[in-house]
C-alpha cells in the first residue's frame, strides 16, 4: 500500500516527537562515572547493601539506639550474618571514609587496614587507617550482638561453639533466645548437647513464655531440682511490689499477701510508704523545724520565745505551732492525721508476675526444692565430718597405740606429723612427678618417723616409765626443739606439698553436695590403715605381745615376752603413723614447723573420748568428735574458734559420764 502524502508528514511528525523526547530525557539523566575496580559490585551485593541501610546506627555504635540496626542484621536471613555479626563483636568491622561502603579490616602495620569485601571474600585494596572509621562496639553493643549470635551459633557445625551458645544463655537469659533454642533442639546430634539445651529451653519457658500453662508445664517439670540455676529461674517469678489500696476498693493483680499494720510493719512504716507514693504529706522533720524556726527569729525570739528556752524539742515543737497558727510556715501532720490517713488505706505485696497459676506453682517447685537443699545439705554436712574424721583418726591412731600400751603421754606425736609431712616436702624436691613422689613419701615417712620414735623411745622415753609428769615435761620440751631444728632447716616459711592432678578437683554429686579427691584419698586411707592395724594386733606376733602388754605387763613378762622391746616397736609403730598422717595432712594443710600443733590436742581428745589403748575407741572418738565439730560450726558459722570450744566443753561434759571412753579397756589394764 502506497503512503499518501497526509500519512507521509504524519509519520515524520511522530519520529521528530519520539526524537524529542528521547533527547529530554538523556539531558535529565545525571552523568554517569566510569565505574571503578570493586566498588560497583560491593555497592550492589546484598550484603553490603544491608549495612548501607543501617549505616547511620552502625557508625554511632550507641547502645541506646544499635539494636535495630542489629535485629535487621540478624533477621536477613543471608548466608553471611553469623560471619559479620563476629566481624563486627570482634571490632574488625570498618568503614571507608570515601564512599562509606563497609568492610573487613585487619591491621597489616604502619597505620594500615587491608580490606576484604564481606559478599565475596576478595581483597580489595589497602588504606591508612585515616581513611577509614574503625567501627569499635562498646561492651554493651557486644552483648547485644552476642545475643543475636546466639540463634547461628546454636546450629553451628563444631559442637564447641553450640556449647558455648548453650552457655551463654544460660549466663544471660533472654525471651529472645527462647524460639532458636527450641528450633535447634531437634537437630541436636551431640546427646549430652541435647540434654543441656533441652534444660535450658524449660528455663527459658518458665521465665518468657507468652503461654501461661507452658510455663506451668515447664516449672512442674524442674520442680525439686537442685540445680541453682533453677531456683534462680523460680525467684524472679514470685518477686513482690507492695501496692496501696483505698478501704473499700478491690485489690487488682496477683495478690500475695496483705501487710498488716503492727503484724507485718509498723504505721511509721505504713506512713512512711504512703509518703513515698505521693498519698500523705511528709512529717517534719527536726532539720526541718529547725531551719524554719531559724528563719523566724525576731529580736533573739521565735513566736515570742527566748531562743534560751529553744534548747528543748518540746519548746522548739510549740514554736513552730505558733509559727504555723500564724500561717508562716507549713503545718505537719498530726500523728493522729497520720494514723487516720494509714486507716484509710490498704497495703498487699502483689506478684510482679501476672498468672497465678504460674506464681502458685512456682511456689511449690520452689519449696519442693528447698526440703531437697536442706536434705543434701545435711548429707554434704555429713561428708565434711566423715573427711574430717579420717584426719583425726589418722593423727590419732599412733598416739592410741603408744599411750594406750605404754601410758605415755607423747607432747612431741605433732611433731612426728610435722616430720612426716617435711617428708613428703623433700622427696617431691627430688622426684619432680607428683603421683611417684606421694607413693614414695609414704613409705618413707614412715621409715624416718618410725626410726625417730625408737630413737627417742631409747634414749629418754624408757627412763621414764610410770613417772608420767617427767614423760610429759620431756616430750614437751622434745616437741619445742623438733620444732626450732624444723625452723632452721626450712625456714619459718610455708612450703608446698602438692597433690597428684588426679587428686585436683572435687566429686560433685549434684549442685548441693560434693567432697574434694583429697579428702576422700585421705578417708580411703584412714580405712586402709584401720585395717592394717587391726591385722597387725590380731593376726600378727607384736600384735599378740602388745595386747598382752596392754592387759598385764608383769604376766606379760613371766611369759617370756620382752616388755622393752615391745615398747620399743610399739612406740616406734605409733611415730611411723603419725608419719603417713603427717604426709596425707600436708596435702590440704600448709606445711610449717607448727603443723603439729593443730592436730595434737584434737589427737589427745581423740584417744580419750574412745578409749584408751583401743582402735575401735579411737575410730569411734574421731567420728565423734569430727561430727560434733562440724554441727557446731553449722550452728555458728561466723566463728570458728568459738565452735572449737563448745566442743571441748562437750568433751569435758562426755568425759565426766563415761571416764574410760566409748569403748573402755577390759582385763586387768582396766583398772590401772
């Protein structure tokens, strides 16, 4: 079809018009950049263009204001958040000064930052610190970023750093970690993992769940336990707000209990809070009445009084009713104002929490949990005596041998513990491996203890046979030089006898109860060395000599057994034990010349309480005593030393009832 001329010009109209406004448009348009290496990519990736919108709040780094730009940050749901969120706590997240884009900036030196882009991991060139601001989050903005590291790190591949997640919540609960924990619990390979996070999310749900029967659930769930971080999940929920009422109107929220005037606080106190909450006018003051009463004196009088006579609160209180009679200073109230003003009000302490359903059965979990805290309290209670028991019962044991056969009094058996534990001290100086040195220092302690004993057995203890107030004078003064020699060769200075690392540390069997691997080595001990004497004096020949020593010494000796030597092995075989004790005490206990001195009056009371002469007496004295100690300083904790003489008052009070001990010698020896 051929173009007519009308159709010809109409066609050329409209290519001028498309022409035209082509040419507008292109004029509008701003002039475009030729683009520059790594900055119009980093300008479009996601992530870049996600701190572009929040640049403002990032840059502040106010704690007041960061955490919008850290929910968008969080909530994304890019691959990379878990990333800059720790780019960004571990203060490695800058921006450029030029062009305001943000990236990753580690220190290279001389004032440098080599720059990484946070979308794809390329190095994008090297600025000096001046041209960069470095983005420094204070401690607040890193918890706040910490918390929202919580809901990636829960999901994190390496088991670590979900554990540490699962800590972190539990060191600072949030609502906001409730749902992440939740969701990741199913996922949870690690089975000890599973368990933790399954603990954490029921006390997460007991404090912040919007459900008030989920809370019920969850709190009935962990009642009874023992776990502290349980009963500080329960507190929170039945923490009170005292409230105020009119007479007559209805109390509002979950009511825990009323206040009773002269019951539950005075009506000082009473008034006292109304004033607080802006419902009673405050009572004057005596700064106050004194101020105003300076304030109005008039030829060295005040209403009319002599300031003489102003020296009584009485005067001074009358001035001021004149003073307020003639409207110059404020009147107070009455204290029957304030008594009628109490009556007309009504006081109640009222849950924070707003279900009385979960207050209720918090309530009872926590009650519930408190009965088991008492109960395993007093099982820990029993553990300590238990441990301090074997202690006495081995710094006991030797000297029930020696005084109970021999009848001497030994002043110096602390110092064979002194002795005992300088032992161990020297051999851990010449064997450095601690499990090797402690096995060693127990055979040689008493090696060097046990010779001691006879020696000093030979040389003054067998001159003074049935003289026991020159056996006690000599022993005393053997004891002060034991100790100056210590002095001199160690110092006055406490020296370290280490446990073995597998000794470090305490058993824990739950929140409540535990005993350090010490004090049980120690117990395990005590009970191996029970034994060993009991074999000792029952199935061996110097146990059948000694006995008969102990039950007659002259019959004994028509029989054809040496009472010398008997003594002798006997007292030797009692300074040996105190030896090993010595070296078993050193592990907890501070090694110095005086260590004896702390253990020798509790081992006389020991002997005494149970019996003299017999093991049983001394293991029933020691767990006599060890029990007591410990009940008393349950009942008075706050002093020591006063809870040590209550219990040598109860010793004397024991000793006048049963003289010979809980278990008392029988045969002849009995009445000596």
């Amino acid at each position: 079809m051929e173009m007519t001329p009308i159709m010809t010009r109409l066609f050329a109209a409209g290519l001028l018009v498309l022409w035209g406004c082509l040419t507008a448009m292109a004029q509008t348009l701003p002039p475009s950049d030729p683009p520059q290496a790594g900055i119009s990519t980093t300008s479009r990736a996601p992530l870049q263009q996600l701190l572009q919108s929040q640049s403002d709040l990032i840059a502040a780094s106010s704690r007041r204001t960061i955490q919008p730009a850290i929910d968008a940050v969080a909530q994304s749901g890019l691959d990379e958040v878990q990333t800059l969120l720790q780019l960004w706590q571990g203060k490695k997240l800058v921006m450029r000064k030029s062009d305001g884009l943000f990236f990753r900036g580690d220190m290279i030196g001389d004032g440098r930052y080599e720059l990484t882009d946070l979308d794809s991991g390329v190095v994008n060139g090297v600025v000096d610190k001046a041209d960069l601001k470095l983005i420094k989050p204070n401690s607040g903005v890193r918890a706040l970023i910490g918390t929202a590291l919580v809901r990636f790190q829960l999901n994190d591949p390496v088991a670590a750093t979900r554990r540490a997640a699962v800590t972190s919540i539990g060191r600072d609960p949030s609502a906001k970690a409730l749902e992440p924990l939740r969701a990741s619990i199913l996922s949870e390979a690690d089975d000890g993992l599973r368990v933790s996070k399954q603990r954490q999310e029921r006390l997460l749900t007991m404090r912040f769940d919007i459900d008030p029967q989920a809370r019920v659930a969850a709190i009935e769930d962990m009642s009874g336990d023992l776990g502290v971080d349980v009963r500080a999940a329960l507190n929170p929920l039945l923490a009170t707000t005292l409230q105020i009422y009119p007479v007559g109107a209805p109390a509002t929220g979950n009511i825990a209990a009323e206040r009773r005037i002269g019951q539950d606080f005075t009506e000082a106190d009473a008034y006292a809070v109304l004033v607080a909450a802006g419902f009673a006018e405050a009572p004057l003051q005596t700064d106050d009445i004194k101020s105003a009463l300076a304030a109005h004196i008039v030829d060295g009088r005040v209403a009319g009084i002599p300031l003489a006579q102003l020296s009584d609160m009485s005067t001074r209180r009358r001035a001021y009713g004149e003073l307020a009679a003639a409207g110059l200073v404020r009147p107070g109230p009455t204290e029957q104002e304030m008594a009628d003003t109490v009556a007309r009000y009504r006081f109640a302490d009222t849950y924070n929490e707003a279900s009385s359903a979960v207050t209720d059965a918090a309530e009872s979990a926590l009650a519930r949990s408190n009965r088991k805290v008492a109960f395993h309290k007093a099982a820990d209670l029993a553990l300590d005596a238990i441990s301090l028991a074997s202690i006495y019962f081995l710094a006991a044991i030797g000297l029930a041998i020696t005084f109970g056969v021999m009848g001497v009094i030994n002043m110096a058996h602390g110092e064979f513990i002194m002795m005992g534990a300088y032992t161990g001290y020297v051999i851990q100086l010449v064997i450095p491996d601690h499990t090797l040195s402690i096995l060693v220092a127990i055979p040689a302690a008493f090696a060097v203890t046990f010779g001691a004993g006879i020696a000093m057995e030979r040389l003054v203890i067998r001159w003074l046979y049935n003289r026991p107030l020159e056996t006690l004078l000599a022993t005393f003064g053997i004891s002060i030089a034991l100790q100056q020699l210590a002095k001199n060769i160690f110092g006055t200075q406490a020296r370290p006898l280490t446990a073995p690392g597998w000794l470090d540390g305490a058993w824990a069997l739950n929140d409540v109860v535990s005993i350090s691997y010490i004090r049980i080595a120690i117990f395990v001990l005590a009970l191996g060395f029970l034994a060993l004497l009991l074999f000792i004096i029952r199935r061996t020949r110097l146990g059948l000599e000694t006995r008969a020593v102990t039950q007659n010494r002259s019959m004994a000796a028509s029989m054809g057994i040496n009472p010398d030597r008997v003594n002798m092995l006997t007292f030797g075989l009692g300074s040996g034990i105190a030896g090993i004790a010595g070296v078993a005490i050193g592990l907890f206990a501070k090694v110095t010349s005086e260590l004896g001195n702390d253990y020798i009056v509790q081992s006389f009371m020991t002997v005494v309480v149970g019996g003299v002469g017999s093991i049983w007496g001394t293991l029933a004295g020691a767990v006599m005593i060890g029990f007591s100690q410990k009940g008393i300083e349950w009942l008075n904790p706050s002093n020591t030393l006063a809870a040590q003489t209550y219990m040598i008052v109860l010793i004397i009070i024991f000793i006048q009832f049963r003289p010979r001990g809980i278990v008392a010698l029988r045969g002849r020896a009995a009445g000596d």
